[in-house]
C-alpha cells in the first residue's frame, strides 16, 4: 500500500494590510490575529493541503521593517525547511520588494518556493484583492512539476495575478491592486483560468538536493543617493564620504548618467580613495546603466563606480547587505556585485 502525502504549506504572518482591521475608536488600521485572516478565506480549505502558520511577534506595518526581521525569516525557512513543500510569507506592500530581494540573497540553494503577497485591501473588506493573492501564492507555493520538483523554486512576489521575481520587483502604485512591476524581468506565473508558469524565465537550482544554507550576516552600511537637478556638492560629500558607510547607491538619471561638473567627480573619486563601494544604478523604472554611453558615465567608471546593470534599487541593497556581510573586503564585494548571484541583474 503507498501512502500518499499531503503537500504541506508554511505561513508566516508579519503583519500589513492584508490582516489589519479598523480600530473602531481612532479609526486607524491595526493587525489581527491569524486565525481570523483564515477565518475569512475557507476557501484555502478546499486545497488538498495541510497550512500551518507562523506569526511575527510583534506584527508590524512594513514600514517598520528592519534587517533583523529578514535574518528571523531566513532562520525560520532554514530550521523548517525540511518540513514543508513551500513558504507563504504574509507581508505589507510597502517594503514587500526589499525583503523578497533580502531573502532571495540569503538563501542560498533554495530548492521550495517562498512567495512574499500582500493586498491592498484588508481581507476582511468586500473588495479585498487579499483572497485572490492569498489563495493563489498558496497554490503556487505547492505546485510541482512531473518530477515532484517545486515549480518555482525561488523567492517571489505574488500580487494581481501575476508572480514576480522578488529580486526583481518594485512596488509602482499605492492605489491599483496592481501594486507590483518587474519591468526588466517577465512574469514567473500568470493567474488566469489556469497558473501560467513561464518555466524558461523560473530559476532552478544548481542541485534539487543541496542543503539550504542561509546568509544572516548582514553588513547596513549602506546609503542611497537619489541624484536630483540642484544637487549640493555638501550633499554629495555627506553622502559619499561618510566614515559610517562602507557602500553608497546612487541612483542616476537614465543610462547612468550624473552632473558632469568636477565637484561631482571630485566627491565620487574620494569615495572610492577611501575604499568604498559605490554602485550605479538608473532611477528609470526600466532599462540598464551602461556606463560607456556618455562622457558622464565614462567618468564614473574611471573613478571606480561599479555598474548595478538592470538591477533595482531594492535588487542592489539586498546584494551589498548580504555580500558586505559575507566578507569585510570591499574589493572582494565589487568584483561580485556584477554576477549573476540570484537572477537579479542581466548579462
Ligand atoms: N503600510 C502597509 C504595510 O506595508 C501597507 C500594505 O500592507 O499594503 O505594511
């Protein structure tokens, strides 16, 4: 006789609108507990599916998001990994793309899907996207291929229909349900009728069998740098030059363009005296830095600015957390912050 086992779903619940109700004296939104959040989707018990949970203590808004949550996470996949097919993490939208792109660095050989989704809309409220979001990242979470094999082994944002690499996606509205874009990579997974995977754009691990090994160590010595017309050169030294930081984002105009006046060179170029990280990357929704296109960018990368390629912001600062935190060596960190690590960037 064979014994057929269940597919089994983590949940982990840190908080965010999707499990917020109105607090009936001052009106604002707060989190409730998540047998309640079950309670108002019965549907997920119509999966042939055994869903545990976990809950954050406290759950939080993700604005309040730190670092910490993010190794606790890793902690919790890691020392659950071998007992079950998938994880659900229950997030807010607002800083949803920072921590898919955190996880997706420090977890390394994943071979089970981790799906970050959110909503919009609290679950409780007739017009939640929560349900379908919720609903469908646990069908994802649980999918496997002819193989047994997880469908999409990696770490990724559900949301309106669509599955978003984590390392990859944005959050572009704070109105639409469709509050998420990868626009520099396509769709893992399309939610229609039927779960569309795009299996050429999903991610494999090297070996199906290789144990999980988590990265905790994260070095946040890292600031980010919009550029802006009327940019300071005081602004840009306090920046760049900062004793505190070991890496500095700067977000660019297009291409990678910057101002091309001396006192920006000037601000970069000691930066990169006093062995810092400096990364490019664009602040256009879409497209890459390529630092060979104009006279501007040519200049950055004389001075040793490193290009962030088609990465996102959150991409770039999940990168430099974890690989800044592998090894205190800032040479080491540039020269890999162009590999591929997790499909974050492309060639
Ligand atoms: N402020 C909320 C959060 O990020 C918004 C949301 O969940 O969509 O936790």
């Amino acid at each position: 006789m064979t014994t057929q086992t269940r597919s089994s779903i983590l949940m982990v619940y840190t908080g965010g609108t999707i499990g917020m109700k109105q607090d009936p004296q001052d009106l604002t939104l707060k989190p409730f507990d998540f047998s309640q959040i079950l309670e108002e989707v019965p549907e997920l018990q119509k999966f042939a599916l055994r869903i545990d949970s976990y809950t954050f203590d406290p759950l939080i808004d993700s604005s309040d998001v730190k670092p910490a949550m993010w190794q606790e996470l890793a902690t919790l996949i890691r020392d659950r990994y071998d007992s079950y097919d998938g994880f659900v993490v229950l997030h807010g939208t607002d800083t949803m793309a920072y921590s898919a792109s955190a996880l997706s660095f420090m977890l390394e050989n994943l071979a089970k899907p981790v799906v970050f989704t959110g909503s919009q809309l609290p679950i409780g409220v007739p017009r939640t996207d929560g349900k379908e979001n919720l609903i469908s990242a646990v069908e994802i979470a649980s999918a496997k291929d002819a193989d047994g094999h997880a469908m999409v082994p990696e770490v990724s944002i559900f949301f309106n229909s669509k599955l978003l690499r984590g390392n990859r996606s944005t959050k572009v509205s704070s109105e639409d349900f469709s509050a998420f874009a990868s626009p520099d990579y396509p769709p893992l997974a399309e939610a229609g009728i039927s779960i569309r995977y795009n299996t050429p754009a999903i991610r494999k691990p090297q070996s199906w069998d290789a144990p999980l090994k988590i990265w905790t160590s994260l070095d946040t010595r890292v600031s980010i740098l919009k550029i802006h017309p009327g940019i300071t050169p005081h602004l840009m030294r306090h920046f760049l030059c900062d004793p505190q930081t070991r890496a500095v984002i700067i977000e660019t105009y297009g291409s990678g363009n910057a101002p091309s006046g001396q006192w920006f060179l000037d601000s970069v170029e000691e930066a990169s005296r006093m062995g810092k990280v400096v990364m490019n990357v664009t602040q256009c929704l879409a497209g890459r830095v390529n630092m060979d296109l104009y006279a501007t960018g040519k200049a950055l990368k004389r001075a040793g600015v490193v290009s962030g390629g088609d990465m996102t912001t959150e991409g770039a600062l999940g990168k430099l957390f974890c690989l800044l935190g592998r090894n205190p060596d800032n040479e080491w960190v540039k020269a890999r912050l162009g590999d591929d690590l997790m499909g974050e960037i492309s060639r």
